[in-house]
C-alpha cells in the first residue's frame, strides 16, 4: 500500500477505472451472446435489434478505450456477417 498521499489518490481512482471498464466489458459481452443466440435462432428481426445494440456498445466501449477499436471493428464484422447471411 502506498504512503504518499498522491499515490493512495491513485489506487482509488484505478480501482474505480477497473470496476467501470468491468462493468462496460461485461455489458457488451452480454448483448453479443445475446445477439448470437438470437441469430442461431434464426429470428433475423430481432437478431438486427440486438446486433445493432451490440454495435453500439462496442463503439462506445472503443471510445472509451475499454476495448480495442480493430478488437470491437473485428466483432461488429462478425455480427453484421452472420446476421447478413441470416436475412440472404
């Protein structure tokens, strides 16, 4: 544990970073499962809802630096792929 006041500032605001980044990570993990099942299903108007929700986080976690933006690009690909040839 740090001694210096400016260092213990730091822990806190890390820590609070990381519970942040979990919980962003966590919720776009989520919508994807969400959005594959829902394409396995063969479902393709609400397979496009939440493909498109799930692209929405993942820009929004790439902007925030939490994911990679070629990480979130290579995943949107994926879904916009299947979900393309689901409605083909």
């Amino acid at each position: 544990m740090p001694n210096i006041k400016s260092s213990k500032k730091d822990v806190i605001r890390s820590r609070q970073r990381r519970l942040r980044n979990l919980n962003v990570r966590s919720q776009v993990k989520t919508w994807i499962r969400k959005a594959r099942v829902e394409l396995r299903s063969g479902e393709a108007v609400a397979a496009g809802e939440l493909v498109r929700t799930a692209s929405r986080l993942l820009d929004k976690g790439a902007a925030k630096g939490i994911i990679h933006r070629r990480q979130a690009a290579r995943r949107k690909s994926r879904l916009a792929r299947q979900l393309a040839r689901l409605q083909a």
